[in-house]
C-alpha cells in the first residue's frame, strides 16, 4: 500500500451575507430578551432512579406527593387552562407516584386532592387555593418540560418540586417594557388588520403602552380589575375622539383606534378556558369565568361609555363607525402580516419563549387566511371565527405533540387577531344613540363570535389528540394513561 495521503482541497466558505448577519443579530437579541429556563431546570433535576411506589403508610411522602401535583395544577390553571386539562395534570402526576385512586376537585380558583390509602388508613386530603397572576408562557413551557420529564424519568418528587419552586419563584423572563412594547405592537397590528393605516397605527400603539404603564401603576395601587378596565376603555377612546375633533383635514377613521384598544383589552380574558368548561363538563367553573369575562367586558364597555359621554359634554366630535362590516379580502398579504404580528405581539406580552413566538405567528397567519376565505365565500362571522378557531386548536394540539410549545399559547395568541373588538365598540356606540335594537344585535354577535372562537380551539385540539399515534398503540398494548395537555 502506498505511504502517500490523499487530501481533501479546503473549501473557503464565502462570509455571510446582510441577510444571514441580520438574522444572526435578531436571533442574539431575541435570546438576550428570552430567559432559556430549561437548562436550570434540568440541572436541577439529576439522572433518574427507579423508584419505588409510594409508601402510602408514610404520611410526609404522601402529602409531599399531593403538594406537588397541586403545585403543578396551580401553574396551568392559573394560566387559562380548562378545569379538564388541570385535573388531567394533577391526576397524572398523583399516579406516577403510586396514588392512582384520588379523587381531584378542580373549580375556578382552588384545587383539592383527597387520596384513598385503602380500608385500613384515613384518606390523605389537601386543598391549595389559586391565586390568578399575569400570563407569563414561559412559566408555562417550563411547567410542561417538567411534567414530561416526570412522566418520562419518574423522577424523584424532592427533586421535582426543587425545580418547580425554581420556575414559580423566577421573575420574568425579560424586562416588562419588553412586555409594554408588545401590547403596542399588537395594538398597532389590529390597526392594520381592521383596515386602517398609518395613523391609526402609531395613535393605537401609543394608547395602548399608555393603558398598560396605567394599569400596573393602578394595579400596585391594589384597584380592582373591573375598574382597570375602565380605565382602559377610557384611555383607548381619548385619543380617537381628540382626532375627530381637532384632526378633521386628516383621512383617518378614528373608530378604528377605539376597536383596536377593546381588542386589546379583550385578548387577557380567558374566554377560551370558559367556553372550554361549559363544553367539557365543568359548568361551575365555566360560570365563574364567564362571569369574570363579562365583567370585565362589562367596564371596557363602561369606559369607553364615560369617554364618550364626556366627549358630548365638552362638545367634542364623537368618532363615527360604520355598522356594516366588509367581506372582501383586499390587502390580503397586508391582512395576513397583520394578523400574524398581533399574535406574535399578544404571545411577547405574554412573556413567551422563543420557539413559542413562531408558533404564534405561524397561527395567527393561519386564523386570519382561513377567516378572510371563509367570510368571503359566503359564511358568516361566526362560522368563519369558528372554522379559524379549528384550525388553531389542530396546530396548537400538533404542536405540543412534537413538544414545540403548550397548545394553550398557540391558541389563545392564534385567536387574538379574531377578536370582535369592533362589534363591541358598534354595539355600544349604538346603544349610545338611542338605536336599542341594533346595539343589542352588536353585541349579542359580539358574545357569539367569541363563542365560536373558544369552541373552535376545543373542537381543534380534540381533532388533534386522536391524530397522536403514540396514544394509539398505547391503546393497542392495553395501557391507560390521563391525557394531559402538552399530548393535544
């Protein structure tokens, strides 16, 4: 054989270019911004052990276990999930443990837990209250890695719960001006997609970082939330009327800054975990958020009511809105932007991570193609909401299947661009001028399409769940299992 070696001629790679540097910064800024929890958490976490059940003669380890299931619940109920979803979780992470026979009681701010130990011990009973804190996804994404790594690793509960008290414990992950430029942008994005301009755009942007430093400020204060909303309806309505009054040369139609602000303030509101109770089973729950949901609907509209009557007072010119909505898809590429930055934005003020920014983006896109087609084949706002809402619910459930983000993100940022914030504000603006039957007409559609939008994302992550093969050949190997919501 010969002594000689054969080399390979180096390849001289060419630099990047502007568009590959860009996207190289974007991404260095994006992860600055995203605090990446995930590599704490695992080191948190050490390899995992077998582990034998839990004694259920030992009281410490049984209540140890319970805290730690409720704990679990606590994060994803205080996120917006469904009752079905978190007593999903809870019971799931009680029988990994050996505590398969517990009945769970989940209603709209408590969880309670009480595991039987059989005839000869007294049942193990907790109770944890919830407290409802602000959205923050990447508490959530976290809770949900864990609760796989749980599922997957069995690991040991003292562990389990180190690391979840390290994700509930951590403060946002980027600053909250972070999370104030988001609600611009989402802001400024329903001004595009509710087919006003530039103007409309910058004046909805800066209205809504106002409503949101106001709110904190009021929030601290301990105001309750019904008045906060008031006050944001207030301040979304201000700028609209101080442009139809002093701005009367400039081609803008000032109602649309006002819808852009009640589709703001109606995008927290957790419609979808309402709408989701009542369908699922859980009327209680579902009653107490739907009523939570009204009244806070019920002070935007309280808000916006006094601005204007206000307006009346000083002798300022009221925007005028137009009652009849279009059903036309111009400016569809600019509609479809619009709608995938609002989703985008509602998932950034929400705290999300980084993988969790695309999929909303990605559904927002999505919610809006499949609306603007709908409508404009012939269907009405409701079922074009619905059908959207579907196709949401499926790529958030498929999402999560591939464990890229919870499907709880993908839907509530999804449906956000769908909103009816501008049904809300025709409806009022008409009950304000004496026109009682249309007012009500307005904002009965109003509840309807939000109706639709939360049934569409249950109906969607339903389709989702029985598309998993991995629950099919569970089922084939005889093996049963609580489906939790990171599966749908």
């Amino acid at each position: 054989m010969s002594d000689e070696v054969q080399t390979q001629p180096i390849q001289v790679l060419p630099p990047p270019g502007r568009q590959t540097r860009i996207r190289q910064a974007v991404g260095r800024v994006v992860d600055r911004l995203v605090a990446q929890r995930q590599a704490t958490v695992d080191a948190l976490v050490p390899a995992p052990t077998p582990l034998k059940p839990v004694d259920l003669t030992d009281d410490a380890r049984v209540t140890q276990v319970l805290e730690l299931a409720e704990c679990v619940g606590d994060v994803v109920l205080a996120s917006g999930s469904s009752v079905m979803d978190t007593l999903n979780h809870v019971e799931f992470i009680a029988s990994t443990y050996g505590l398969s026979h517990c009945d769970i009681d989940v209603t709209y701010n408590a969880i309670r837990i009480s595991a039987d130990r059989g005839s000869s011990l007294p049942p193990a009973s907790t109770m944890r209250v919830v407290h409802h804190r602000s959205l923050d996804f990447t508490r959530l994404a976290a809770v949900d890695r864990l609760t796989r790594r749980i599922r997957r690793e069995v690991v040991a509960p003292e562990d389990a719960q180190a690391a979840l008290d390290t994700i509930t414990g951590a403060p946002h992950p980027y600053n909250r001006w972070v999370a104030t430029f988001g609600w611009s942008l989402l802001a400024a994005a329903i001004g595009f997609l509710v087919g006003g301009g530039i103007l409309v755009a910058v004046v909805s942007s800066i209205a809504t970082a106002l409503i949101d430093r106001t709110n904190r400020a009021l929030n601290r204060r301990g105001l309750p939330f019904f008045f906060q909303a008031m006050a944001g309806g207030a301040i979304a309505t201000a700028p609209a009327i101080a442009l139809a009054t002093f701005a009367g040369s400039v081609e803008a139609n000032p109602s649309l800054i006002v819808a852009a602000g009640i589709t703001v303030l109606l995008s927290g509101l957790q419609l979808v975990g309402a709408v989701e109770d009542a369908i699922t089973g859980a009327p209680i729950t579902a009653a107490a958020r739907m009523l939570e949901v009204f009244m806070m609907t019920g002070g935007i509209i309280a808000g916006v009511a006094l601005a204007l009557r206000a307006a009346e007072m000083l002798h300022a010119v009221s925007p005028a809105i137009d009652m009849y909505s279009s059903t036309d898809i111009t400016n569809l590429p600019l509609k479809v932007i619009a709608g995938a930055v609002a989703s985008l934005a509602f998932a950034l003020a929400c705290y999300a991570e980084q993988r969790a920014l695309a999929a909303a983006g990605l559904s927002g896109a999505a919610a809006t193609v499949c609306y603007l087609f709908t409508q404009h084949a012939g269907f009405g706002p409701v079922v074009s909401s619905g059908v959207a809402a579907t196709v949401v619910g499926l790529a958030g459930g498929l999402m999560a299947r591939r464990a890229l983000t919870p499907p709880l993100v993908v839907a509530m940022a999804g449906i956000t661009p769908l909103l009816p914030g501008m049904k809300v504000y025709r409806g009022l603006s008409a009950l304000l001028d004496n026109q009682l039957l249309m007012g009500l007409s307005q904002l009965f559609a109003a509840f309807a399409v939000g109706c639709a939008l939360a049934a569409g994302v249950t109906l969607g992550e339903w389709v989702a769940r029985f598309l998993r093969r991995p629950r099919i050949l569970l089922r084939f190997q005889g093996i049963r299992r609580p489906v939790l919501a990171g599966d749908r």
